[in-house]
C-alpha cells in the first residue's frame, strides 16, 4: 500500500496509519511532503524506520504524479481558525492549499483519501466554499464529514476537528469513521512524577489574565486539557494551557506531558536544541497519532470489503 500525507508536518497522521498497517500486517510505506524543512527532519528521524519517508516540497507548486493507494493531509489551518484574529479566509497566505489538496485528488484519483481541519472550516462563513471543493470531486469519490472530540477516542483533551474520508466510488465502500471509546483519559492519567522547578515560573500577570478571559485555558488533573496550540508556552497568550495541581499550584504541561495529551508516544523526538514552545508549535499542529490510529483502521477494514 502506498499513501500520500500532503502538508505532512512532523507525521501525525502517518504515524498512526503506519501503525495500523502494521498492526494488519500491511505491507507499505508513506510519503510525506512538507514545505517546512525542520518538520520534513523532525518526521524522518521518527518515521523512517517505521516505512515513512518524507520531503522538502511546496505542494502548491508540485505537479502530482505517481500511483497512491491513499492521500492523507491537513491543510494548513490558520485561514479557518477562531484563534486567528488577523489575516484570515482569501487574505491568509495558505488559503490556496486546501483547494490544492483537492485538486491533487481529482488528479491521482486514490482509493481513498483523509483530509483533517479546524472546525472553523465548517462554520457560516466558509462552509460553502468546503461544500464547493467537495462537489469538484464528487462524481468521483463518496464521502462524509464530521466533526469529532479528540477527548473521545482516549486522548486527554477537549480538541475538536473535521475529518473528511472519501472513497472512490468504483470500490462501492462507504465511509466509516471510528467510535468513540468507553474510557475517558484525563491530566491525572498522564502527568509525570516528578516536574521540574522551570515548569512552575508561571507569571501571576499571566494567571490573573486568563482567570479573568480564559479560564478554561486552566485544568486541574481530573479535566482533559484545553486545545494544545502553537501558543501553548506563549507568557502572555490567553491561548496558554496550565495546569493546576492538587495543592493549587499552576504551571506550564512538560514536553513529555503535551506529547501524550497530544497522542504521541513518549519515544517520539525532537532536536535537542530546540526550545519548548518550538516543540510543542509543531505538536500542536499534529493529527493526533492515536486518534489517526485509529481511523486508519477503519480504512483498512473497510478497505478489504472492497467489492
């Protein structure tokens, strides 16, 4: 089986289907591309071993080729986002890449393909434009959207995106996607033993900000974590996540605390010179592996009903 992960990041998405492929005993490898080449190096050391390749390469400018069994992707975000309160819609630089996700579909025509955005993707405003591009590559492929809480499929953390699966319609398979788990996982589940002090310099300034206009944005161990985004370690962001402790005291999550509330394993890596809010900027723009574990074992069920 060969995928395709446009707008590939540090390998969210694949990491899960690599995963389920091996899991079915799959034979298959997954290629990345990326324009940012500190996530393609990020995505290699991790997912090279695991049959994931990934490159250094403008989507917007390459001209699709090849035969893929599947295309994965997440659009660049930001022109969709409720966190965005500047350049957003046709104003916003990536607006172009999710109708170019889009038309690389109608061109490969894959088996099948998973596309994941923001919510705000469906919202009033830019729904019709979605429903358009889907339209585009209708005649070809079924498909259906949802919605979905990555709080219920074992992840702790209240993050919600749209996911789109299509089948191309010569297979006469429906889309599936995956049910939600019985058991919650919440902060207790899976904080680490021991914090380092570094993890408690939390501004009062920034404490007293958030208690008056986010304060959600402050869990204590028994509630699933806001959205990690790239402002998670921002000292000024109301976007910042903290976590308050049994005796009260608040602090930053650890690096090995976001990964698992962002479903990555703790073996995934990083450089070793890059800083926290680096770090968790690109996991906060992952597909969280677990969840997209998951779904790629729906495809691959589905898959092998295949008439």
């Amino acid at each position: 089986m060969r995928i395709l992960d446009l707008f590939c990041g540090i390998g969210g998405l694949s990491l899960g289907f690599l995963e389920s492929m091996r899991e079915y005993e799959v034979n298959g490898s997954i290629t990345g591309f990326d324009i940012n080449r500190n996530v393609v190096m990020i995505y290699n050391m991790n997912l090279y071993r695991l049959g994931g390749r990934a490159h250094t390469i403008d989507v917007l400018r390459w001209k699709p080729r090849g035969e893929y069994d599947g295309i994965i992707g997440g659009p660049p975000c930001q022109p969709y986002s409720f966190a965005n309160v500047k350049r957003k819609g046709t104003l916003h630089p990536y607006f172009p890449t999710l109708e170019r996700f889009f038309y690389i579909i109608r061109v490969l025509k894959p088996k099948f393909f998973v596309m994941e955005n923001v919510k705000g993707l469906i919202s009033r405003k830019f729904i019709d434009y979605f429903k358009l591009l889907m339209d585009g590559v209708r005649e070809y492929y079924e498909m259906d959207y949802r919605l979905l809480n990555m709080f219920d499929y074992g992840i702790p953390q209240t993050r919600k995106r749209v996911f789109l699966i299509g089948f191309r319609e010569d297979l006469g398979l429906k889309p599936v996607f995956p049910k939600p788990l019985p058991n919650k996982t919440v902060l207790r589940d899976i904080v680490d033993e021991e914090i380092p002090d570094e993890y408690y310099d939390v501004s009062p300034k920034l404490i007293e900000k958030i208690m008056k206009w986010k304060p959600r944005r402050i869990k204590s161990l028994d509630n699933p974590s806001p959205t990690i985004t790239g402002a998670t370690y921002d000292k000024t962001s109301l976007l910042t996540v903290l976590i308050r402790e049994d005796d009260g005291r608040i602090r930053y999550p650890t690096i090995n605390e976001v990964k698992r509330i962002q479903g990555f394993p703790d073996w995934f890596k990083f450089p070793s010179h890059y800083g926290r809010r680096r770090i968790v900027e690109y996991l906060g723009e992952s597909v969280p592996p677990r969840f997209s574990y998951l779904l790629g074992k729906e495809i691959l069920n589905t898959l092998s009903k295949e008439m």
